[in-house]
C-alpha cells in the first residue's frame, strides 16, 4: 500500500484525503488510516467530517469500520445524477 504524503495545513490534509478516495470510489477507516499513518484517528474522522459537511463524501458504519465513498452525484462525469 502507498503512503501518501500531507502538509500540516488542514487544507493539504482534506486534498489529499479527498484525492485518496474519489481515486479508489469505496474505501475503509482503517485502510484511510494506514494510507495516511501521520495522521491521528481524530485527525482524520476531523476530516472526513468536514468533507462530509460539504457534500464531497459519504461515511457509512460497518459492523467494525466505516466505508468512505465518494459522493456518487458530485462524481459522475457524465452529467447525470443518481
């Protein structure tokens, strides 16, 4: 797996995070949090939190983890929306 590098600017941290899964369509907590290991787990539901907030991705709970996807209306290239 590749670890991604981050700037200390939260502005860098919500890029890349939001970069990781609009690449990957479908991710877990736990791989988000291995891809990125300088990253708290606070850190990184922070984020996610923010991303969230503003309609980039969706968090769903799993029995043991959560999945991160990438909004399916905001990644569609095709103009239409589900």
């Amino acid at each position: 797996m590749t670890s991604h590098t981050i700037s200390a600017m939260p502005q860098g941290i919500e890029s890349a995070v939001h970069r990781v899964v609009s690449e990957r369509r479908r991710v877990t907590f736990t791989v988000l949090s291995q891809t990125f290991p300088q990253c708290t787990w606070q850190k990184l539901f922070q984020v996610l939190h923010y991303l969230q907030e503003k309609d980039l991705v969706v968090l769903a709970p799993l029995r043991w983890d959560y999945e991160i996807r990438v909004r399916e209306d905001i990644a569609r290239t095709d103009g239409r929306v589900t």
